[in-house]
C-alpha cells in the first residue's frame, strides 16, 4: 500500500491505516458503467479499492459524453467496459479491473457477483435491480443502490448486516408503460455524478465500517433545491428468504410479442427492405437512427396507423426495446393479425453496427 498515494485519506483520524487496508482488500462489483458507474467506479479506483468487476454489455454513444466523463469523444462506438478499464488502469495501476462484457441476466448473475464482497447496481432499469437484489440475497451480498428521475436522485443500501432488500421498499416491480424513461424525458448531465459519488461514499463505509450506513433508509437528493430527505423503511422478513432466482425479470408484455436479437436484424437490413418503425421521439431520431426506419413516435402511433403495411412483417425499435413493446401493445389492439417484432435491447444492442444514418 503506497502511503504517499493515500496519505491525505490516511491522515484522517476515523479512517486511518486500517480502513485502507480494508479498502485493498476488498472486491467490489460495479454493475453499469454508463451516468452512476463512471463516478462510482473512478472513486473507488482512486481511493484504493484491491479489485474491481465492471459489468456493461454498452458501447459509448455521443448522447452519453454530457454525463459520463470518464469517455471522451475518441470513444465513442467503443466497448464502455473495455475503454474503462484502459483509464482507470491509467489513473491506478494498482488496481486489479476486471472487464465483463456482457449484460447481467438470469443465466449469469450468480455466477458474476459471487466472486465478489460487495455490489453496486449502477444499472438504469427495473428489471437489472430486481435481479440484482434477488441475486445478492441468495449469495448473502450487500449491494448499494443508485436511481434517477428528472432532477431527482436516490441512494440507499441494501441486504448489509441482516438489513432491509430493495424489495422492502419496493415490493413489486412497475408496469412497462409506468416506467420514466431518461432518453425521453432527459437527464442534468451533473446528477447522475452527485448520485453515483454518494454510492462511491456509501460503499467505502460499507466496506471500511466507518460512519452511519443508508440501511434501511433511502435518501432522496432534489438538485434543483438542494435538499435531501430521509424515508426509513423496515426488513420485511420474508424478502429475505428467497431460495431461487424468477425464471424471467423482464416487463409483463399483455400480447403475444414476437422479437428478434440485434445480429439478425443486422442481417435483416443487409439483405432486404424491411418495414422499422423507430418509436422513439422526433430529437432522438434526428441525433441517430437506422436507415431506412421510419420514425413514428410512440405518442402518435394510434393517430398515424395508417402509415404501417400490416401485410408483412413489422419491425418495431426504440432505445432500449421498452417504448417499442407498448407500441406493439397498442397496433395489435387495433390489428390483432399484424406480425409484430420487437427489437430486443433497441438501439442500445445496435450502436456497434454500421447501419445507421
């Protein structure tokens, strides 16, 4: 351990040798490596975390640079994960980082957190916090949570010391359509640092044992105001004795969805005119979209049907394959017999193709 490197955190008196050692010691699970994860990950990095695990499936997208300050614009269409590693390598050398690029699912979740002491979910949806939650459960991880909404942020901690689960406070996961989406309604630029650096706090002191952990309460952080406030929320005893992973966390979709996977669309636009509606708003279109999709937001779908050909296939893309799913909802409602296909993972899956406009 490099005294120098440390000294200003060292010379503190709650903190200290033993709390730095503590520090290198630890194996810390980062999940997300876009607005929460590039804080979390370049403070712990900085301050002296041993090992650390990056989950991200992701490439940097231009629209990210406003708010993810660790990529720069030579980054962008490049593996997040790989591209965090190589500079936070740079800042510590140290450090031993560990690139997993992939997405976290049902089918590896227990396997990619085990190795690991402690989990921050840096993720940006329902269903990832969920499974994370259940996964950290079963395997007796604590986990330290981050959330965005608007000018808003949240922080808390979850399964430490026999605490509260994300499902204590959150018992049942939203409806799809429920759900605030950040390519439609934005997000500052600076909020997602001040949330994702209150997480880098949180698990420092997790890991150290020093000061008060947000167990069993959730702290909610209005930037517009700059006020804070506090819910405490109880263990509710069952949330802890979960036996198994559920069999699926995705959003309950009420029609029978047909999908198709990134790759084979890729194949799909190079070997024939297909029909790609792109739900997504008029400005998310414009900064980047598929050639030969045609922008129906999803907002105007009910008044602009006439524009589809339900006699063949309908492809159907938005950013993260959410907003697709409840277009499809609604032209089915109207054309129960239209061939309807989700783009899985939306535009997120795609940006490392050639194929846009």
């Amino acid at each position: 351990m490099s005294q120098d490197r440390y000294s200003r955190q060292l010379q503190l008196k709650d903190f200290g040798v033993s709390a730095q050692a503590k520090l290198s010691e630890a194996k810390v699970l980062v999940i997300g490596a876009g607005g929460l994860g590039v804080p979390v990950l370049t403070y712990l990095n900085a301050m002296g975390v041993g090992e650390i695990g990056i989950v991200d499936k992701d490439v940097v997208s231009i629209t990210n640079l406003h708010r993810q300050v660790l990529y720069d614009e030579c980054d962008v269409g490049k593996s997040k994960v790989k591209v965090a590693v190589r500079k936070l390598m740079a800042q510590n050398s140290n450090t031993k980082i560990t690139a997993i690029d992939t997405f976290l699912e049902v089918t590896n979740a227990i396997e990619i957190i085990k190795p690991y002491d402690y989990v921050v979910d840096a993720s940006d949806n329902f269903p990832t916090r969920y499974l994370v939650n259940d996964a950290c459960i079963l395997l007796n991880k604590p986990f330290v949570y981050g959330a965005l909404h608007g000018f808003e942020g949240q922080v808390s901690v979850f399964n430490a010391n026999g605490g509260p689960t994300y499902r204590c406070l959150f018992p049942n996961m939203p409806k799809e359509d429920e759900v605030p989406n950040c390519n439609e309604n934005g997000v500052l630029g600076i909020l997602p640092g001040i949330i994702g650096n209150l997480q880098a706090l949180e698990t420092v002191k997790l890991i150290t044992g020093i000061g008060d952990l947000l167990s069993g309460t959730l702290l909610i952080f209005n930037g517009l105001s700059q006020r804070t406030q506090k819910i405490k929320f109880s263990l509710v005893s069952e949330n802890s004795t979960r036996k198994k992973l559920e069999t699926s966390y995705d959003f309950q979709c009420n029609v029978d969805l047909s999908s198709i996977e990134a790759i084979a669309l890729q194949q799909l636009l190079e070997e024939e005119e297909i029909q790609l509606i792109d739900v997504r708003t008029e400005n998310e279109f414009e900064t980047e979209h598929l050639i030969g999709a045609l922008n129906i937001p999803l907002d105007e779908i009910e008044e602009r049907l006439k524009e589809l050909h339900t006699i063949g296939p309908i492809y159907f893309i938005c950013q993260s394959g959410i907003r697709s799913k409840k277009a499809i909802s609604i032209v089915k409602t109207i054309f129960p017999e239209a061939s309807c296909v989700n783009v899985n993972g939306g535009m997120n899956s795609l940006n490392s193709f050639a194929n846009f406009a």
